[in-house]
C-alpha cells in the first residue's frame, strides 16, 4: 500500500533531501521527515511555503506532479498593492508569460488569512498598502504565481501554498507533517 505524506514546508526549505552543487548548505527536508523511501511530487520553491506532498508510489508521484493531469493547486498570495477586478479578470482568463500564456485561474480576494509568522518577515512598506488573493491554477510551471502576479503589477510578497487536489494543508503548522488518511 502507497504511502502519503502532507508536509508544511518552511520558508527556506528545499524541496528535497539533499542540498548538492553549494558551498553553503541549506535547509533540506532531511531536518525534518524521517521516513525512507518517499519523495515529493511536484516542488514549492525554498522561498515559498505550505503544503508538500511525499509518496512512495511513482504512480501517484506523476499523478500530482505531472501538468498534463491538470490537479489544481490553492496558494495563499499576499501581493503588493491592491489589485482592482480588471487585474484579477487578467488572472481569471490567462495572460501571456514569456513560456507562453497560461490557463485561466480561479481567484479572490481574501482578507488575512491569519497565517504563522515567517522567518524573516515579510518586508512591509508603510507607503504601500498589501492584500491577500486566494489563487488556483491547474499547471505547474516554474516560479508561476509569482510571475503572474507581477504580470499585473502586484509583486508577491508572500506565497502559502495551501491545497493541491483533494488534500489540505489543514491544521499543520511549519516543518509539521502527517500520513494522509
């Protein structure tokens, strides 16, 4: 029987288990899940954090990873500024990138979603003002939120990732983890 873990990866940690090719070493998922044989499906880069999921079962690796099962995937996105609904209809219907144009998205406006503290914070600039979107896309292209929400004028400050498919980040704090059910 496959094996699945829900993992909330802290900001700076990499998407795996070793840190080869610096001369500094970098937070890995080692310091953190201690079960053999399992590897995550799909990355979230070491500036972003949330929901990580790790299988054993290669089947089900591809399954959520692979951009052609189209697996919607839900961040939380504090952005710079506030963006009026002409700038999300952009999100709403694909825009162009420089790998092509991506597909529509689901998003909104949320109020704070309340989330831990991040080490280190966030800058904050008391001229400019922050908002948070809830945003799902059914692709997994690289660094793809954060280049579309600069697209619109509204750098990310702030990426949780928070539901990929069926499973939910949930209660879990930072560099927690659980066997989904």
């Amino acid at each position: 029987m496959s094996r699945l873990i829900l993992f909330n990866k802290p900001f700076g940690v990499l998407s795996q288990f070793t840190d080869r090719g610096t001369t500094t070493k970098r937070p890995t998922l080692s310091a953190y899940i201690d079960v053999k044989g399992v590897y995550p499906a799909g990355r979230l880069d070491r500036d972003s954090e949330g929901l990580l999921l790790l299988t054993d079962d290669g089947k089900l690796q591809a399954r959520i990873a692979d951009p052609k099962y189209k697996l919607p995937k839900t961040y939380l996105v504090q952005v710079e500024g506030e963006p009026d609904e002409e700038s999300l209809d952009l999100l709403r219907n694909g825009l162009e990138l420089k790998d092509g144009r991506t597909r529509p998205a689901a998003v909104e406006r949320i109020a704070d979603p309340g989330l831990w503290l991040r080490d280190p914070p966030i800058r904050v600039r008391k001229s400019i003002p922050d908002c948070w979107l809830e945003l799902t896309i059914s692709e997994g292209r690289n660094r793809q939120v954060r280049r579309m929400t600069a697209a619109i004028g509204h750098p990310t400050l702030r990426l949780v990732r928070s539901r990929i498919g069926d499973w939910s980040l949930g209660d879990l704090q930072p560099g927690e983890w659980e066997v989904a059910p």
